[in-house]
C-alpha cells in the first residue's frame, strides 16, 4: 500500500501496517494540479534523486495525464539512470 501523505491526518498506512500490508509514503510529487509543466517536474525528480542519495531510497508520484510530467521523465530518467539511480517499481520499496 502506498500512501500519497497528501494529508497528515491519514491513517491509512498505519492501519494498512497494523493489517500486515506493506506500505510506503510517497516522498515527492513530480506534478499538482497547479503546477504540472516539464520544468517543475525536473525541479522535483532532481529533489526525489538527492533524497534517495541521502536517504538509500525515495518514492516519486506523478500524473500520467500531465504532458510535462511524462515529458520530465523521459528526458530525465535515462540522465538519472547514467548518475547511477535505479528506477523500480513502487512495490519495492514498501516494507
């Protein structure tokens, strides 16, 4: 189970943990309903990559209807990728 954190009154990841489901909190999203062009995208992909140096790992969320989103991530992933980031699925890092 992956929790977008949208909201710091959920409490949907812990009872999914208190259920024994595995769950994550998303760490960075990519697009919001305001700002969703390719630039902001890359301003925070680039925080999810310096978080996941720091930290072992981060979990980025984006739209798949925002252009500027799927634009970002097609530039920006292979760049990422030749830095030495692996991009998984969600379902690998939920603990």
């Amino acid at each position: 189970f992956v929790d977008s954190g949208v909201s710091a009154k959920s409490v949907a990841r812990d009872e999914a943990a208190k259920a024994g489901v595995r769950t994550a909190r998303g760490t960075i999203f990519l697009d919001e309903a305001r700002k969703h062009d390719k630039s902001f995208c890359v301003k925070m992909l680039r925080r999810a990559a310096r978080h996941a140096k720091k930290n072992g790992w981060a979990l980025a969320i984006g739209h798949h209807y925002f252009q500027g989103t799927y634009d970002c991530l097609v530039e920006e992933a292979p760049k990422l990728q030749a830095e030495g980031f692996e991009f998984v699925t969600a379902s690998a890092v939920v603990r």
